[in-house]
C-alpha cells in the first residue's frame, strides 16, 4: 500500500485538459519534488489533492483511502496539509492567532491550541512576528506563516506551493532549513518550486510535468538528464 | 492581568438608569435602545464578525415577533413565552435557509436574505386567517409601567453582548473570524465553513428573533409592514451594526444609542425644537420644514453611513483610540 496515490486524475478548464492523467506515488516519510514550467499544472494538481476543484477522472488515495470526493476541511481532517502559492494570511487576525485557528483542529481547549500555535511558530521562527497583524509581515514571512498555520493542523503530508519563490538567498537558506526540519519531524512533503537549486537538494524524488501530463520520474539526477525535462525547460534546440 | 471594570460600571448605570429617568419616554428610547443593542449583536455576529452580510434581519426580527403574537390571539398562551419560542423557531428557520444559501458566496447570500425578508412580508401580508393581514395583531399588555420592560429588554441585550462575547473568544469565535478573513484559507485549516456559518447565522437568527418577540410585548401591537420593514429593521440593523463598529462586542450597544436618539430626532423634529420655533416665531415654511426633516430620516441614515464609512470605517468602538486622539489631542503634553 502506497502511503500517497494519484491516479490518473484530470482537470479541465473549459475544454483545456490544465492536469490530463497525471498519476504518482508518494512514500512515508519523503520529499517528493513536482516539477515543471509556468501553467504545467502544478497548482492545479495541489487544488485536486486539496478538494477545493472536483475530479473529472482519476482517484487520490491517502493511507489507503480514497480521498478524492472528500471536502477541502476533510482532507484536511484526514492529515493532508496545505500551503498557497498566492498566500492567503488571515488578514486582519495576529500571527498567533492565525495559528491558533487552525491548532484548534484537534487540540480543543484553547489553551491546548495556544500552546501548540506558540510551538508552531517557535519551529518556523515567526517567533518575533507572533503579536503583528498578518497583513504587515513582510512576504518571507508570510510564505512562513502559510507553512506555520498548515503544520499546526498537525499533517501527516503537506503541500508545500512555491514557498520559496521570491525570497533573497539568506531567507531561502532558511526555507531549506526549515523544510528539511518539517521532513525530519516525520511529516511527509509533496514540494512545487522552481529554484532548482531548492528542488534538486532536498528532494528524494521528483515528478517533472508539462502541460498537465508526467514527463519524467526519478531522482533528481535522473530527471534533470531527462531530455523530455532539458526540452520542456529549454526549448526544442537546446543541446546539453 | 487586570479585570476590565468599564463593563461593570456600565451594567451598573444601566440597572439605576430608570430609576433617576423618571420620564416615561425616555424610558421608552431606552427600551427601544436595548431591543436594538440585541438586534446590533445579532447583526453583528453573523455578519460583522462572520463576513456573511445579513441584509435581511427583520426575517428574523418578525418571525419572532409573529410567534409572540401568535401564541395569544391563536392558542391564547401568554406572549411572554414568544422570548424563547420566537428565538428558537428563528433558528429553525435559519437553519434550512443556511444550509441552501451558504453554498452561495458573496452577495449571493446578502440578497437571499433580502428575499426571505420579503417573502415574510408578503406571507404575513396574505394569510389572513392566520395573521389577520395588514390588521395586524392586537396582544394585551402585562404592564402599564414601563419599568418591567425595561428589565426584560435589558437582560435580554445583556444575554445578546455576554453571547457574542463567549462566542468570540472560543473556538467558534476564531473559526467565524478565519472564514470572514478568507473561506479557502479557512477550508484548507480544516474548517467546515458550511457549518460554521450556520452556526453563526443560528446563533444571530437566535438574538434577532428574541428580541422580535420583546417588540410584540412591548408595543402589543405588529403589522407585517413593521416588523418585517426593510427600512425600519433591516437597514436600522446594518446601521446599528456599522455605526457602533463591524466586528466589535461594544460596537452594537454604542450604535444602538446613535441609531435610536438620530432616528427620535428626525422623527420629532430636533425633539420639538422645529415646532417651538415655528411655533414661537410665526414663521409659516417651518411647518414645511419640519414635514421634510421627519420624512428625510431614510437619507439622513444614508448619509450617516457614507460619514461613517469615510472617517470611521470600522465603526466608533473599532476607531475609539483615533477618535481619542482627534478629540484630545490638545490636552496631551507633548513627551
Ligand atoms: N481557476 C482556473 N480557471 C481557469 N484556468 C485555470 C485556473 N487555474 C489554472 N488554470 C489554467 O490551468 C493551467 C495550469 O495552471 P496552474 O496554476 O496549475 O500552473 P502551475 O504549474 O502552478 O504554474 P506556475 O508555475 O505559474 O504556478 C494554466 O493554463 C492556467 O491558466
Ligand atoms: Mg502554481
């Protein structure tokens, strides 16, 4: 039994096939890198796993159960995680208090929700930014918050969406560190990014996609000497 | 940590309050500010602090006021037992309402409301044999003093703020928050937002309906055009809301006050100080006037929610420290 299955699942946007039979499997415990140019189906892939657009073909199976079906806060229930690419904080809430709202998943007296929301946000090192208004950090920090608010549901995978995109080079050595520590804790990791220098050092494995469909599997040595990967990335002429 | 007094103090000055006002129509407006303080929370917890904008209150509002009146021209039970039953049947019928609109975001749901209150309306309106129509329902009252009413309608917006109080600072109250701020975000956190935006509604739909029901009491007489009035209850409502402050648990009592003092001035003319001087100088456009000033209380509310909206858009409560500031600036030392 795979820990994570994707199954030849599809996704139309009007009659273009945006994820066309894309199927995947993630073990226990791994980082596994998706990979693949702009408007490939990256996100779109994260939005079936996550519920919030419906399958037209295929089926998502966690634990060995079909999850696909299932609504967005059920997944969530089962242990599926989430980050958004375009982050969505709680705007008007604390940092604190964006985590708390989500430890309440299953820590129920509030206080329990503090105290692991200050734990969450002690292990992401939001720590200093705990009392601010979500919407005045800084955008590191709230690529952090959308990590910190997701492990405080206390998942067994997560979807990590390009959460290092747009960070200066001591930030992304930080996000490294930091994805590295979430993997190291047990969770396992399904990571969108398009530094490759991020992608090609933390994962156990990649998926390389381009317009909606697999192109490559492997470990990131295999993938990145794929032709298929060199031309989706490159262009038809390039010649390593 | 130091235990806030303001609350106590308030609650204090409120139970002597009728004692040292003697005047039966200030009573009155203190009654009516009350009911409203209940209405506002209600208001307030659904669409203040939930994000779901209830532009339909008086749905709820004469649905309770209707099961009061009910309960005594029909089954001649006394409309006392309207408090609970009014409030509870509001949420039998926010219940189903809920649960089909909430699948509609954004405005979709604002205008759901907007047709319950309408449909309301019209049913009250047409089943006669029920509802007597546009009669109306006479119900006897229990009191002459206003003095008991008060005291109901006072515990009743004391229950009103302490729910929305309880509410807010419990699981529930960060999970309403989370879906206002962003329902995606909200879903992805694990959170049933289907759910918990009826259990807001129920809970608000629960407040409004109570205090449906103080209003049949009260005045012992309702008419659809009244209790389901889109000016009079819905928008009152909003303005309650805004004018006190969106999402604020004072907020609802400090519009309530605004709201009920700006609607008795524009209905009495300046409380009569129109009349006295047209009255008192024979000036014979002021009877003119006065007939305009009353009639112009629907765009007076219109303007003051623009006012509002412009200096202080999160309500008085929400911009209390920089309406502090602008007030007392000039008392400050410089430090
Ligand atoms: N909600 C939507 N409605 C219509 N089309 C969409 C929607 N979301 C995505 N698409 C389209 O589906 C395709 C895949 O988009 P997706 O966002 O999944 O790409 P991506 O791999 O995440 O790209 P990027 O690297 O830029 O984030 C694109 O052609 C995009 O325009
Ligand atoms: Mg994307």
């Amino acid at each position: 039994m795979a820990f994570f299955k994707v199954q030849g699942i599809v996704k139309f946007f009007g009659g273009l096939a945006a994820v066309n039979g894309v199927s995947f499997e993630v073990k226990e415990g791994e980082i596994c890198g998706l990979i693949g140019p702009n408007g490939s189906g990256k996100t779109t892939i994260f939005n079936l796993i996550n519920g919030y657009f419906a399958l037209a073909k295929g089926e998502i199976q966690f634990q060995g159960e079909k999850i696909s079906g299932l609504k967005t806060h059920q997944i969530c229930q089962r242990g599926v995680g989430r980050t958004f690419q375009v982050v969505k904080p709680l705007k008007r809430m604390t940092v604190l208090d964006n985590v708390i709202a989500s430890a309440f998943l299953r820590h129920h007296p509030r206080s329990d929700a503090v105290k692991l929301a200050e734990e969450t946000i002690e292990f992401c090192g939001l720590t200093h930014y705990k009392d601010k208004i979500a919407k005045s950090l800084p955008i590191a920090s709230r690529k952090r918050l959308e990590i910190t608010r997701a492990l405080a549901t206390q998942p067994k995978l997560i979807l990590l969406d390009e959460t290092a995109a747009g960070l200066n080079p001591h930030e992304l050595e930080e996000a490294i560190r930091l994805i590295k520590k979430i993997r190291d804790s047990g969770i396992t990791i399904i990571i969108v990014e398009h530094i490759m220098k991020v992608i090609m050092t933390i994962s156990d494995h990649i998926v390389a996609i381009n317009h909606g469909m697999v192109i490559a599997k492997g470990t990131p040595a295999e993938v990145v000497s794929n032709p298929e990967v060199i031309k989706a990335y490159f262009g038809e002429d390039y010649r390593a | 940590m130091k235990r806030p007094s303001g609350p106590f103090l308030l609650l204090g000055l409120l139970l002597i309050l009728p004692l040292m006002l003697r005047d039966a129509y200030y009573q009155h407006l203190m009654i009516l500010v009350l009911m409203w303080v209940a209405i506002g929370s209600g208001w307030n917890l659904i669409s203040g602090f939930t994000g779901q904008v209830l532009f339909g209150a008086a749905a709820f509002f004469g649905f309770g006021a209707y099961t009061a009146a009910l309960l005594s021209s029909k089954l001649g039970v006394s409309a006392w037992w309207g408090l609970p039953l009014g409030g509870i049947l509001s949420v039998a019928i926010a219940f189903p309402f809920g649960w089909i609109c909430f699948r509609l975001r954004g405005p979709y749901f604002a205008l759901a409301t907007l047709a319950l209150n309408e449909i309301f309306r019209h049913v009250a309106t047409i089943w006669e044999s029920l509802t007597d129509g546009m009669i109306g329902i006479l119900v006897m009252q229990t009191f002459i003093s206003k003095l008991p009413y008060y005291y109901v309608a006072l515990a009743i917006a004391i229950l009103s703020i302490v729910t929305v109080d309880l509410v807010m600072r419990s699981r529930w109250g960060y999970y309403f928050v989370s879906i206002r701020e962003d329902q995606d975000a909200a879903e992805s956190m694990g959170i049933d937002t289907l759910y918990y935006k009826m259990l807001s509604l129920c809970i608000s739909a629960f407040l409004i309906g109570i205090a449906g029901a103080l209003y049949t009491n009260y005045m012992g007489f309702i008419d659809p055009k009244v209790v389901f009035s889109l000016h009079e209850i819905s928008i009152m409502a909003i303005l309650v809301g805004i004018v006190g402050g969106v999402g604020t648990i004072y907020g609802p009592l400090v519009g309530a006050f605004i709201m009920v003092a700006v609607q008795e001035i524009f209905r009495t003319g300046g409380f009569g100080v129109l009349h006295f001087i047209g009255q008192s100088t024979g000036w014979p456009f002021m009877s003119g006037v006065i007939k305009y000033v009353s009639e112009a209380h629907v765009l007076s509310f219109g303007i003051l929610v623009i006012v509002v909206i412009l200096f202080l858009p999160n309500g008085i409560v929400g911009d209390w420290s920089l309406i502090r500031k602008s007030l007392f600036k000039s008392k400050k030392p410089a430090v």
